[in-house]
C-alpha cells in the first residue's frame, strides 16, 4: 500500500519523482504529492486523483530541482483529500510516510498541547511535527532519532529539511525501503520498479535502519547511529519487464506471461533425467527436511489459495499433516509450533504485514520458517530460514495472477521433493509428476488460446449481479480464487464453495439469474461434480463449465464449456486457473472498471 519514492543528484527531480510515482501507481492510491527544493526553500504540491493530475499541477511553471520526495496515499487515517494528501510538512520539515503510527493520539494532544497546528487528520503528522520539534536543536539525521524514541507503530518514510538541501533521510520499520545506487545519483523508494530506469543496483534495508543521501553518497546507520556495511544487489529485471508490452493492460501482460514465468520458475530446480527435485533451491538441508513432522502454511488472500492447494500437495506426497492459516488470524490463535515443525510463509511481494508476523511468531516458537516469494531481498526472504523465489517477474497488475500459479510450482516442488525423502512416494511416480511438470508452459500455452471464447462467455454474462463458483477437492481452493478475481477486478459479488457443500445453503441462491461456474476435470470426484451441475440445471441456473479436452458429457448439461488439456489433478489446478483469470479480466472490462488498480485495494498490505 501507498508508495515512496525519493531522489538526490542532478537530473529534474521533479521529473524522476513523477516517473516513479506512475511507476509505483500498482501499489493502489487514492491521492498523492511532491515536495522539491528550489531557491526559496521547499515547495509542496498534492492532489486527490491520479498522477496525471499531480503532472497537471506541475505543468504550468514545470520546476526544476535536484531533490525531491514524492508519494501515492491510501487512505488509513482520514478520507481521500487535499489536505491528507502527503507530503506533510511542519515549518522547513517535509516528510512522506507509509505504515501507522499506532500511539498518535497521545502524540498529538500533547503537541497541541505545546503549540502545535494541525492540518490533517493523518497520523503522518504527528511523526512530521516531532521531527521538526528535535530539528531545532539537532541535524535531520539526528531529529529522526530523537523523534523515534517517542514513536510505537510501522514505518517507512523520507523526510527533507529547508535548511539542509541535497540531504534525504529514510528510515525502515515493518514496511519496505529500498535504495537505489545510480552515478553520482541516489534513490530511496518503496519498491525497485520506482527507479528501475536509472539503476540496478540496490540496497535493501533491514528492520530499524537508517539511511541518508547526499551528493556525497549513501550512509546506512542504525537508529543509535552505528554504521553499517550493506551488501550491493544486482536486480535482474530490466526496465521493459515492468511495461504493458503491447497489452492493453498489465494484468492481461501478466496473464498471457504465464507459461514463461512457470518455466523460469522451474529453471534448475528440478533434473528430468534422474525424476529429482534440486533441494538446494529450498535453502533447507536433508536432515532437516527428514525431521519435519507437521507443516503450517500461512499466506493472505490469493496466495491463500495457493497455500489451500499445498495442503492437497503435501499431505498426499509427504503423508505429513498440514495446517492452513489466514496469516492474519494465526497468531491471535496462540498456535502449537514445536522444533520438527516447518512453517511455509507464502507471499508475493514480501512485504506483507500480517504474514511478516505470523513467520517471526513461527521462529520465535522454535518451528523453521521457509518463504516462498517473488521479490529478491524483502523483509520475509531476509528473516526466513529458507527460501524459494518464485522466478515470474515484476507483477503490476494489483491482482496477482502469475504469482499465484508460480507458488502453486513452488508447492508441487516442495511437496514431491519431501515425498522422496521421507520414501512416501515412488521413484517412478516421482519421475511421471516431473514429466508432467515440464509439460505444464506448453499447456498454459494452449489453455490461452480459449481468450477469444472466454471473452464472448463474458460478453453475455457480464451483467450479472452474483456468481457462484465450485469446485470439489483440490479444485475447491481454485473455485475461491476464480471468484476472488471476479470481485476483485469487476466488482461482481462472487462466492466460492465446495461443490459438495451447495446443498448446506448455497442451493438456495440458485435461480434463472444465477451462473454457476463448475470446475469439472477427469478424476475421482468427476461424476459427483456431474451431479451437482444436474442439480443446478433443476433449478434453472446458467451453469459454465471448466473441464478437459474432449469430454462432451459436461458440455452437454453446460451452457457454456471451456477446455482445458488433461493433467494430474495437482498441476490441473493451474489449468483451471488461466480461464478464470482471463473470465475476471474480461468482465471488468466490460464493466469500465480498473482492471490494473481496482479500487480500494493495495499490491503490497503493509499494515494490519
């Protein structure tokens, strides 16, 4: 959520602030502003709106300056204005700020209290006006310090003084920094892609860091002070990864990305020849992996999904018991964790509050911790145990599509490698699940080409006020996602269910106005999905199918079918995946909607 970007050296400040702002625009926003240096000290421009209004405001005079703070605002504290807008600023300090200040109440009475004025109703600007308070007596660097002491919550933020051009200070607490090393220019921001156009190489900072930019360089402290050697990062996508392509828009890119991101997800973790997993791509040694006696999963949202289908994955190849969590909810429920205990925190950016959490009350309780990620360097790779990265690229687009089935790879990987080495699972099986994994980019490939039908279902269905997705088995956790995608990107309300449970209350929802998204594979549970469709055709319910290539039987009790080629039924999943994905996407944009930022959602929750 919100985003950060700021910048010292000697291009237009003003113009790389804006460039980064549209380029952090994924992260969700409701306003946002710019703070520069120029003759006469600081000006602060901010709107509500998009980036292109900021631009707007800016167009007129178009100033020119060396260093400037910009950020994107998603409303926490006070509605989406003007006046919440950030930068805040308090005299000659001018600061931008994601995350909360959980104690600014008091904060803020008491410096009401000493004289204080507020313009806001942010909590930003309590830690604005306490910086400035110790700026009196104390260069930036040092006011921040001071001001800190006094502060209880989550931050990230960068902050300015009139009094000391050129220098910007950012600080790193439960939400992400990231600096950015250029030639003789520096950047600070919430996430790579904000500067990805001027520099590669970064730095990643830990928990109560500090850093300061000046045209002399980059100083990393802790907050007492103590200096710090970094390590220099080189990230590895280029500027392009991060554009639309041609594509009308990112979460379509993303999308259709897919099969490439799932091959580079594969890329050397697994060897054809010999049916084996490479279990030095999971950071975790044998002994360790052959201790593990119960496995914990917690993610949020989509990457929940994921982790529902890791249990089918796990438990089946491993024989090793498997809790799933909502990362949110796990540690308010005083968990069981115990040495031999594995968790697997699931996340795409990395950043993400609650899940962040769950993992340090994971290692705390004495369980080892392996994350399972996108991004190269976030906080939950850096304080895991272990890590698998999911190889699929920057993803933009706000709702997670080629993340999700890369975690899903990721799973299957974990789970057939600790099936091998607990000896659950047989050689030649082992061989036949890697066989299939290797045909999986091919297959997406083909399930792609179903856009064109996919989008004329969309077309006729669009207009619909509900949906109910189904599903049994492995393919209950898919039928919850395709329908999180369809609320997320169309604003349709949409429930997923398992199949055999419409007759416990969803069977009363049906009727002509209904439609009833089935995901129907080959497998065990086929004829009892059969079933379920008779029962929603009964009752006069608009039934679309999902099911595998040449199976005419559901497509005749269907009203509309879509193919998908056949698999095992853990990698079918993905399979499933694509159409609701592309389903998702055509009906928001049917509908006028934000398919890239739906409204009031974030990329990254970064607070609770």
């Amino acid at each position: 959520m919100c985003g950060i970007i700021g910048y010292t050296g000697k291009k237009n400040a003003v113009s790389v602030i804006l460039e980064g702002l549209k380029r952090l625009e994924y992260r969700g926003y409701d306003s946002s502003g710019i703070a520069f240096f120029h003759d006469k000290g600081i000006e602060v421009r901010r709107c509500t709106g998009k980036i292109k209004d900021l631009g707007a405001l800016l167009e007129a005079d178009k100033p020119f300056s060396h260093t400037a703070i910009g950020h994107t605002r998603w409303a926490t504290h006070g509605r989406p204005s003007e006046e919440n807008a950030h930068p805040h600023r308090s005299d000659g300090i001018v600061l931008v700020h994601n995350g909360i200040i959980e104690n600014y109440l008091p904060l803020k009475r008491r410096l009401i209290d000493e004289g204080y004025k507020f313009t806001s109703e942010t909590d930003t600007e309590v830690l604005c006006h306490l910086i400035e308070k110790y700026s009196k007596d104390y260069p930036l660097e040092d006011a921040v310090r001071e001001a800190l002491k006094e502060v209880r919550g989550a931050y990230a933020f960068a902050v300015i003084n009139e009094r000391e051009p050129g220098k910007v200070v950012g600080v790193k607490k439960d939400s992400p920094l990231v600096v950015g090393l250029g030639n003789g220019e520096f950047f600070l921001a919430s996430d790579v892609p904000a500067f990805l156009n001027y520099s590669r190489d970064v730095i990643f900072l830990d928990e109560g860091e500090m850093v300061v930019m000046t045209d002399d360089g980059v100083i990393v402290t802790t907050l007492d002070g103590s200096p710090i050697q970094k390590e220099v990062k080189s990230v590895s996508w280029s500027p392009s990864m991060a554009e639309k392509g041609g594509y009308r828009h990112f979460m379509l890119k993303e999308i259709y990305e897919q099969p490439r991101a799932i091959a580079d997800t594969l890329r050397g973790r697994i060897y054809p020849e010999s049916g084996e997993v490479n279990l030095d791509e999971f950071g975790i040694n044998e002994k360790d992996l052959e201790e593990i006696d119960k496995v914990f999963i917690v993610a949020c949202g989509t990457s929940w999904h994921a982790a529902l289908v890791g249990k089918y994955m796990i438990e089946e190849f491993a024989r090793v018991p498997v809790d799933v969590d909502i990362a949110s909810e796990f540690r308010y429920r005083n968990p069981i964790l115990r040495h031999g205990n594995l968790l697997i925190a699931i996340t795409q950016s990395g950043e993400t509050a609650d899940t962040l959490a769950a993992q340090r009350e994971a290692k705390r309780l004495g369980a080892k911790v392996l994350s399972i990620c996108n991004v190269v360097g976030s906080t939950s790779t850096r304080e895991a145990d272990a890590v698998f990265y999911t190889h699929s690229g920057p993803e933009i687009g706000v709702a997670s599509t080629k993340a999700f089935t890369t975690q899903i790879i990721g799973l299957y990987l974990f789970a057939v490698a600790l099936g091998r080495l607990k000896g659950t699972i047989r050689d030649d099986l082992v061989k036949e699940l890697i066989r299939e994994l290797l045909l999986l980019p091919g297959m997406v490939e083909k399930v792609l080409a179903t856009d064109e039908e996919v989008g004329r279902i969309a077309k006729e269905l669009f207009k619909a006020d509900d949906f109910l997705y189904l599903g049994r088995g492995i393919n209950y956790p898919i039928a919850l996602e395709g329908a999180l995608k369809l609320k997320e990107i169309s604003y349709i309300h949409a429930e997923g269910y398992p199949a055999g449970e419409m007759k416990h209350g969803p069977i009363a929802l049906i009727d002509e106005e209904l439609p009833v998204v089935f995901l129907a594979p080959k497998g065990r549970l086929y004829e009892k999905v059969i079933s379920n469709i008779e029962e929603v055709r009964s009752r006069g319910g608009k039934v679309i199918s999902i099911t595998n290539e040449g199976d005419t039987e559901v497509c005749t009790l269907s009203d509309h079918c879509i193919f998908v080629p056949e698999t095992n039924p853990f990698l079918s999943t993905i399979l499933m995946t694509v159409p609701l994905q592309l389903f998702a996407y055509h009906t928001g944009v049917l509908k006028g909607c934000d398919v890239d930022q739906p409204r009031n959602l974030a990329k990254s929750v970064t607070v609770e």
